[in-house]
C-alpha cells in the first residue's frame, strides 16, 4: 500500500538570510512526518513542505515552522 503525502506551500518571511533559510530546512526535514522541505528557488520566500497527514497536521507543521521565528 503506498502512504499518501500532502504538499503545501509556506509564505515565509522574505528578511531571512541564507543560514536561517538553511536552518529551517534542515529542522523541518528531520521533523516526525515530514518526507521534506525546501524552499522554491525563484521565490526565496516559498517553501514546499511535504508531509504525511496520518503522522502529522498541517496545523503542526505551521507550529513547527513558526517555533522556528
């Protein structure tokens, strides 16, 4: 049986420097129930979140991404 993974896109705050960008990445991608995250490289202010919705909401991701500043 294949999982299913949602997808969602983040507004992120555009004053973020490259290691904060970097960082946030890297802590959500290792995040409990997220496949991956990374932001859109034309529009440095975007980022593709995939998660999978029985193991995490999309409410926690926001969380965990706010918790991030």
């Amino acid at each position: 049986m294949l999982e299913k993974s949602v997808k969602v896109v983040l507004h992120i705050d555009e004053t973020l420097k490259s290691d904060e960008i970097s960082q946030l990445e890297s802590t959500l991608s290792k995040a409990s129930g997220i496949v991956d995250a990374h932001m859109n490289q034309r529009k440095q202010h975007l980022m593709l979140v995939d998660y999978q919705p029985d193991e995490v909401s999309s409410y926690q991701v926001l969380q965990q991404v706010s918790q991030q500043g």
